[in-house]
C-alpha cells in the first residue's frame, strides 16, 4: 500500500478530470434551461453593467445570495455568453466533486484490502451519479454549491481523521469554503451547529484514550473557532450589505419566511406551487423582506394551531426528497427513464447504508451521513423536492462504493483465477 502514496493522488486528478471531460460532453450535447436561471442572469446582468445587485436595474435585491450571479457576471463582463460558460464551469465542479469523493473514500477506506479500487469507483460514483451529471446540463447553482460544500467536508474530514493533517490551516479552508458555499445557496448556514459537535466527538474517539473524554472533546475547539472565524469573514461583508439595504438583520437572503410558508401548506402538500406566494403582497406595497415576515407568521401561526397536519406533511417532504427525481414534471418525459431512477435513487440509499454498517467504527462513516441528515431536517421543516438531495448524494456514492466495492474485487478476482485455470 505505501508505494501508492505519492501515485495515487495524479490518479485521482487524471480520473476526475476524465470524469469532467465526460460531464462536458454531457452539458453541451444536451443542453436544457431551468426558469431560475432567467433571474440570476437579471441579477448578473445589472450587476455587470449597472455596478447593482438587482433585479430590476435600480432598486437592490435581497431575494438572493450572490456568488452563482457574480459567477456569470463575470463572463458577461469578459463578453462571453454566460450559459454557455456556466455549463463549463459546471463540468469543472464536476471534476472537483469527483475528485473530492476519490479522496474522501480514500480516508473511509484505510487500511482496507479495496482501498485503491475503492478510490477510483467513488472518483466516478460521485462526479457522476446521475442526478450530479444531470446538472451540468443547466445554468443553476447547484453543481458549484455541492463542490464548495464537499471540499470543506473534506478538509474536515482530513483534519479529524488523517494523521499528522489536523492542522489550523485545514479547519480555516473549511470555514472559508462553507462560507463561500452559503453564499452560493444559502442552506447550509446552520450547518455547524451539527457539524462542530460530531467533528469534536470524533476526534476525542480517535485520539489516545489516555486522556479523560472532556479534555479529549474540548481540545480541538480553537480550530473550530477557527473554522467559524473564517465562515464568518466569508459571510459577514454580505451581511453587512443587506443591513445597509434593508436596514434589519438579514444573514444571507430574504425568503425562509415564503419558504416556511410553502411547507406548511395543505393546499400545496408542502410543494413549491406554479407562482411566488409573495407576489400578491408585494402587490400590495409590502417589501420583499416585510412579505417574507409576513409569510414567515402566518406559516408559524398554522403549524402552531395544526401541528398534526404539518407534522402529516413530513412523510410526504421525505419522498419527495430522497426518492423523486429532478426535472421529472417538466425535463423528463420518459416514464421509463423516471422509474429507472426513482430505483437507482433507491438503490443507492440502500448501498450507503450497507457503507455505514461496514465501516460503523470509523467516525468517517457517520460523518459522511451529516449532509443528508442535515438537509432531511431542513426540508422537512420547509418544503421539499427532489433537486435539493443532490448536495448529499456524493457522500452518499462514497459510502455506497465503500460497500460494493468488495464485492466487485472478489469477482473480479474470481473470474481471473478461472480464466488462469482454464489457460
């Protein structure tokens, strides 16, 4: 195993950018548009030639966060067609994603018999799982958000459990990245409260027992402070932007208020309905933010006075989550092709929960599964559907590789000693 220590790294970037190329071919064979992406180009445009983030070219926006509408104000000023290089980028964070995933099951998996095979199957597994690929073929924020959030798991990941990688400058990468990730889609905001705690507790699970359990969970916290500074600093100059717009505390983006609103809908069963519920208030005069808040009361107001119904939607948020598939009511019209992936989203669940039992001693497993809890917890609370998985589905390949691979490297074995014996 340790001649391939320096090897394996070229290994991984040669087969992610193979992983890349294909997802490249992909995006520009069959190229689709999404109505989300007529509004970051609004956004981008105004930004580009105006010098404002907005909609409109005059007032400011806090509708959304502005790191995918920068991104392609960036080729507009370049005066490049900003689609079109979007859908380069993404297969770029392609790349990125696969080789993140290479990487991460190269920690999952040490000291294994499969480790190499491993590796190479989660560079392809991740960077393109079907859902994953399907979004290079549009200009949306996904696939750039899923890359920044995956490599400050990474880092983490590294950081915790990787010998003699548990540095300070690893922990600032994380946070730097997290922040930047937020500032591309806005969920994963909180996503520290439940990180920090299961990080800290698997290092004091890894690190020598000699030492009582509280110094041994208490000890890494600096670094986390260090994690959170550098998040912060990514994030605060936003924050501060919307204060100076909005007057009022606003983290990110207006919108948890309409998006609260969604998911405790009966009429709706939690789904985004054909039409912006803020629309007939801003009608009215309110202010995007004074709409959301408004929203924001009412949805609590409801779940407050029905928290069985709202409690009744949880079910029907979680299969629309992990078991739908994206685009299925407007990109895809094969039901064939729905049903092929509704199973492989099945498959696949299965796959990594049979990575977790096998690897359930190593505090990586667990770590991997924090994504999706997070983002089950999250769009449980407000509104659900299928696209919102796709962040989480990398780790998830991770796992499912760690699972399968075993089984591949013994029959592949298997089939060579028969070919051996036969010659």
């Amino acid at each position: 195993m340790t001649k391939h220590t320096h090897k394996l790294p070229a290994g991984i970037a040669i087969h992610a950018c193979i992983a890349a190329l294909a997802a490249l071919f992909v995006a520009l064979r069959f190229p689709h548009d999404a109505p989300d992406t007529a509004r970051y180009l609004d956004e981008a445009r105004n930004l580009a030639i105006q010098g404002v983030f907005s909609l409109d070219g005059a007032s400011p926006t806090t509708r959304d966060v502005p790191g995918f509408p920068f991104l392609l104000a960036i080729f507009i000023k370049a005066g490049l067609d900003p689609v079109f290089w979007a859908r380069l980028a993404n297969a770029l964070c392609i790349g990125f994603i696969a080789a993140g995933c290479g990487r991460i099951t190269r920690i999952l998996t040490a000291g294994t018999r499969w480790r190499e095979l491993s590796t190479v199957l989660a560079v392809y597994a991740g960077g393109l799982f079907p859902t994953v690929l399907g979004c290079s073929l549009f200009a949306l924020t996904e696939l750039p958000f899923t890359a920044l959030w995956l490599w400050s798991h990474l880092f983490l990941l590294e950081a915790v459990c990787s010998s003699g990688r548990n540095t300070p400058g690893r922990w600032a990468a994380a946070g730097a990245l997290l922040g930047l990730a937020c500032l591309v889609r806005p969920v994963p905001l909180l996503y520290p409260a439940l990180l920090l705690p299961a990080l800290l507790l698997a290092a004091a699970l890894r690190s020598s027992h000699q030492l009582p359990f509280r110094e041994r969970f208490f000890r890494p916290w600096p670094r986390a402070a260090l994690f959170l500074g550098a998040m912060a600093a990514v994030v605060l100059p936003w924050t501060a932007r919307n204060f100076a717009v909005t007057g009022g505390f606003l983290p990110l983006n207006d919108g948890a208020g309409m998006h609260l609103y969604i998911g405790a809908s009966q009429e709706w069963r939690g789904e985004y309905p054909d039409f912006e519920p803020v629309m007939p208030l801003l009608e009215q005069g309110m202010t995007l933010g004074e709409a959301n808040r408004e929203l924001g009361r009412q949805a609590r107001e409801s779940i407050r006075n029905h928290p069985a119904a709202w409690a009744g939607l949880l079910p029907v948020k979680w299969k629309r989550l992990w078991l739908e598939v994206p685009g299925a009511k407007r990109q895809i019209q094969s039901r064939t092709l729905k049903l092929a992936l509704t199973g492989f989203a099945a498959c696949s669940l299965l796959l990594a929960a049979a990575g977790v039992w096998r690897f359930r001693r190593e505090p990586a497993a667990w770590l991997l599964l924090l994504p999706a809890c997070y983002l089950t917890g999250v769009h449980g609370v407000l509104f659900a559907m299928a696209r919102f998985r796709i962040p989480a589905e990398p780790y998830l390949a991770c796992l499912a590789v760690a699972a399968v691979a075993p089984l591949l490297g013994a029959a592949w074995l298997r089939i060579r000693n028969r070919r051996g014996g036969a010659a």
